[in-house]
C-alpha cells in the first residue's frame, strides 16, 4: 500500500531527499507515485506537518 500526502502539505521538500526510489512530484501540494512507492515510510518519518501517511 502506498503512502499518500494530504492538503496539509506544505511543500517544505523534507521528504523528496529521503525518497530512495524518488517517488515524490513536487508541486505545491507534493504527490507520491503509488506504482513507485515501497512503503517504506521514510517519507512520513521527516514530514513536519504529518502531512504523509499510509492509504
């Protein structure tokens, strides 16, 4: 299961380098590319606003 991003992102940028398989797009609310994302929840672990969880 893939992880999602929520409107409470803020496009801070803290999760993209912790991507090891780059499955982040940045925009002004980030995306995460399900067919890319391994969950494994590094992402979530950075984001400052709890913005990143699991679907």
């Amino acid at each position: 299961m893939a992880y999602v991003i929520s409107a409470e992102c803020i496009a801070c940028g803290s999760c993209i380098s912790e991507c090891p398989v780059e499955a982040i797009a940045e925009g002004d609310i980030y995306s995460i590319d399900p067919d890319k994302c391994i969950d494994c929840g590094s992402c979530a672990s950075v984001c400052p606003n709890d913005a990143i969880s699991a679907k």
